[in-house]
C-alpha cells in the first residue's frame, strides 16, 4: 500500500496570521503535509493551536497569508465539510439538508433526492427523511452533518471535531459509524481531534499539531488492522507513545 | 392527560378574572350610569348598534374600515421593511449609511406625524395608512436588520462551502435563519399598527373605530364609545393571536428552548 501512495492534497508551507490594532497573530506557522488519497489523517492538536484555520485553508473558506494549497490528481477542488458544533440548519428536515450541496449547485430535484436517499440510508437515518432537526439526538444531527458532506460526492471529506460534543458512549458508536460509512464510501477523510484515543481508534495517520501557532510535530503512521479494541495492548502502547510525546494540555 | 387538565384550569382563570372586571365595571358604574354606562347598558348599544348603521356603514363595516387600513400599511411595511432591512443586514456599508437615518425617525410618535402629513397630504385614505405605515414600519426594519446581522456565522460557512450564490445564501441560510425576528418585528407592527390606526381614524374619517369614538364623544353617547374602545381591543387581541399561530407554523422547526 505505502509504495503506491497517491498525493490528493499537497499543502506547501502554508501560514496563516490575523492581524487586529496593532497585533500580529500567528495561526498557523510553516505548515507542509501530504494528504494521500483515500486516507483517513487525523491533525491531532490542543484546544485553541489553529486546527480550524488549517482546515479552512484547505476548503478555501479562508486563504493562506503564505504558502499554498494544492488539490493534485482531481478535476475539481469541492470539499465536504462536517462542522465542529452541529450546523445543520435547523429549518430544514434531514432529506433538505442532505440534499442542500446539490441543490445548490443546481442538479435537479430527482436527481439530488435519489442521491440523498442512498446517503441518508448509508448514515443510517432511513426513516428519518422528513424529520426535523430538534426531533433528533446530538449524535443522529452529526449523521445528517456526514450525509451532507457526501452529497456533491467530493473527493476530500474535512471533519473538525465533528464528535466533540457527544456524551462518551455516543462518541465511541460514532467513531465506529464514520469507520463504516468510510469503508464504504472511500475519501480522503482529515479528521481533527484533540482527543487522543479517537486519534488512534480511527486514523490511518496522525499527524501531531503543536500549541499555537500551529506547526508540525509528529507523525504517526497507525498499522493495527481494524476494528481497533481501545483496550488492546497494542492500542494502549500506541497511545501512551503519542500522550509521552506530546503536550495536548487542554 | 396532565396537559389537558392544567389548560382546563388556565381556561377557567381567565374567565374568572374577565367576570371579576364586569363586577368591577358594574360596581363602579352603578352610581353614574349616564356618565359611565353599565355593562348592559353598552352590550344594548352594541346591539343597537349592529341595527342601526352610522354613516351608512354597520358595526362591522367599522371594524373592516380599519382593518383595511392597517392591512394595506402592513403589506407596504412589509415588503419595504423585510427589503431595507435584508440588505441593511448583509451589507455593512449600506448599513452605516441608513442606519442613522433610522436611528433619528424612528423616536418620533407618528402622532407626531399628523400635522405634516395632513398639511401635505389632506385627510383622504393614503395619509391615515400612511400614518399606519410609519407606525409599523421601524419595528420590522430594525428586527429584520439585526436578525440578519446576527445570523451564525457557522450557518453562512456552510453556504460557502457549497459555493451558494448570493441569492441562494439569502434564500436557503439568511432568510430562514433570521425569520423568528423577521416574525417578532412583524408582530410588534401589528399591535403598534392597529394602535396608530385608531389615532388617525379620531382625527377626520368617516369610518372606523377610531372615527366611532369621535363619534361618541360629539353626541356625548358614552355607551357608543365603550362600545368602540371595547372592540379595539379585542379585534387587536385576535390580531395577535392569529398571528402567533402564523408564527407557530412558520417557525416550528424552532426548538423549545
Ligand atoms: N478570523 C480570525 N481572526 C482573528 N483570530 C482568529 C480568527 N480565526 C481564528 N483566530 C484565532 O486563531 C486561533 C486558533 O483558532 P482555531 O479555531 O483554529 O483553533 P482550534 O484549534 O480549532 O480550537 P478548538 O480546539 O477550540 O476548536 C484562536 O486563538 C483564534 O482566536
Ligand atoms: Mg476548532
């Protein structure tokens, strides 16, 4: 697998400072990282180091102040995103929202619906297509969130903490779920966490952020075969290596 | 099973409290019927009132007449105040620049009003709904304009991402998104609207409730403005609360807390 690896995603040294009054803040510092196809990475970083400007950057919602970013290997540049705090409108039922980056882009109604219902099915909301979002539990909202990103069917899927406001039990079945959904549907998946044990449960690579600005620490190439056991003796030394070696004070 | 009983009983305070006002009333005009009419004497005159037209016009035509009036105010309030204040709220400049404006029109009663508007308007139909219309179009400007500023800023990422366009941004996150303070604007310009109405229906009108108060007064028929002042508010009363089941069934999708 290694020697065939493909290039999807190619940030060059990118940078990214804001500048208020007088102050300079830097965000993101000197940051390269090849994103290879169908990989699940996760950027594993502390609260408040610029995950959410490093993959802002690679969506285009917010350009580098230096360097830059490079979709290699595919026509087109469309992204799906999987928001921090649940951003599925609330005005619209689940088929609506999943349906949205379709609808957008103007594919007509039959299309896109038949589109979103084999993706409402594969999250596993069947039955849910005309449920609105205050009838569902965090974790259905952040299916409907997944479902969404998949819909203009991108080749690069960006997920930004997307199980950090999930009770415990319901961020383990999610983990295992967004595994799922993944085998199934092979993206380039890069996956931000702040959480160490969801780093190892689920990536093919983690890369390790440093506190602010954010630059590359570490990088982390996870082997174990899946599905991963949080308990296996493996798993746990894989953890301990990457908590003894980073400072994720949070 | 629980929720019916405590409506059943909330039901019933609100009845107790109205008959308790009736006693209040009958007591306090017990010593003074010509001056202050008993609650019979003024459901007499509503009666009388139903049979005998004022002005060629019935009870009802009154009611219609003002109505009309707020009606006609509010759609133009609106159409302008959802358009003005959309793109004052997605615009910063634009904001900047009519918001003082606003800011300085907005505290003048549109009692205040009058006098201008009949000197250059006469007392025809347009200046009494256009008077209606000054009362009612600041609350959904200003509401409009901040529910669309304060959109979430999470929300408006989305439609980036997916590439909207700026009419598909408007449509699918911004509108939808500020529509229950659209919604609460448009309510506070119902009750101020239907308010104002009554005003400018005192001034010179031949119709209206406004106009039936007058009315009272100049033939010294207390009853009648009872009568009037009575259905003032209970039309303004059944006003917003057509509204809110409009509200209920555009924003349903809002959660409970
Ligand atoms: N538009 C902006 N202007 C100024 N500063 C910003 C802007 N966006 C982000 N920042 C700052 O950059 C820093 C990193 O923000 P970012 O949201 O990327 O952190 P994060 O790692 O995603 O944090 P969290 O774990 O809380 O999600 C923060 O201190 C934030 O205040
Ligand atoms: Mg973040």
């Amino acid at each position: 697998m290694d020697e065939q690896r493909v290039v999807q995603v190619h940030l060059e040294n990118i940078s990214k400072s804001f500048v208020s009054r007088k102050t300079i803040f830097e965000a993101v510092n000197h940051v390269t990282i090849d994103v290879y196809k169908n990989e699940f990475l996760v950027l594993l970083g502390p609260g408040q180091c610029g995950k959410t400007v490093l993959l802002n950057m690679v969506s285009g919602l917010e350009t580098p102040t230096d360097g830059k970013v490079e979709f290699l290997n595919s026509d087109s540049t469309d992204v799906g995103f999987v928001f921090q705090k649940t951003a599925v409108f609330p005005w619209k039922t689940v088929m609506e929202n999943v349906e949205l980056p379709l609808e957008l882009k103007g594919v007509p109604k039959e299309e896109r619906r038949k589109r979103a219902q084999y993706l409402i099915e594969l999250v596993g909301l069947k039955g849910f297509e005309n449920a609105l979002p205050k009838q569902l539990s965090g974790g259905m909202k952040q299916r409907v969130g997944i479902a969404r990103a998949y819909c203009n069917n991108p080749q690069v899927l960006l997920m930004d903490e997307p199980f950090g406001a999930l009770d415990a039990q319901t961020r383990y079945q999610m983990e295992e779920e967004i595994l799922r959904i993944w085998e199934q549907e092979k993206r380039t998946v890069i996956f931000v966490t702040n959480n160490i044990e969801e780093a190892v449960y689920l990536a093919d690579r983690i890369i390790v952020l440093s506190k602010c600005p954010a630059t590359v620490k570490e990088v982390y190439d996870i082997s174990l075969p899946r599905p991963r056991d949080y308990v296996d003796p493996e798993f746990l030394r894989i953890r301990e290596a990457i908590e003894a070696n980073t400072d994720l004070a949070l | 099973m629980k929720k019916n009983r405590s409506q059943a009983r909330d039901i019933m305070l609100s009845v107790i409290s109205i008959l308790l006002l009736v006693a209040v009333w009958f007591l306090v005009s017990g010593s003074r019927p010509d001056f202050f009419p008993t609650p019979m004497a003024t459901v007499e005159r509503f009666i009388r009132l139903i049979e005998k037209p004022i002005m060629g016009v019935s009870v009802f035509g009154h009611v219609l007449a003002s109505l009309r009036r707020v009606m006609l105010a509010l759609i133009a309030s609106i159409i302008l105040g959802i358009g003005i204040g959309l793109v004052m709220g997605w615009n910063k400049k634009v904001r900047a620049a009519i918001n003082p404006i606003l800011m300085a029109l907005r505290p003048i009663p549109p009692i205040a009003w009058i006098p201008l508007i009949i000197l250059m308007f006469g007392v025809d139909e347009f200046p009494k709904v256009l008077l209606v219309f000054i009362g009612s179009f600041f609350p959904i400007v200003m509401n409009t304009m901040s529910g669309v500023a304060l959109v979430d800023d999470m929300y408006l990422k989305v439609g980036k991402i997916y590439k909207a366009k700026t009419w598909q941004m408007l449509r699918h996150v911004v509108f939808p998104a500020a529509m229950p303070t659209i919604l609460a604007g448009i309510k506070i310009a119902i009750s101020s609207g239907w308010m104002v109405v009554v005003a400018a229906e005192m001034l010179s009108s031949r119709s209206g409730l406004g106009f039936l108060i007058n009315r009272g007064r100049d033939s010294y028929d207390v009853a009648l403005i009872m009568v009037a002042m009575i259905l003032i508010g209970v039309v303004g009363a059944l006003l917003s609360a057509v509204f809110t089941l409009i509200e209920r069934k555009m924003c349903g999708w809002m959660s409970k807390e």
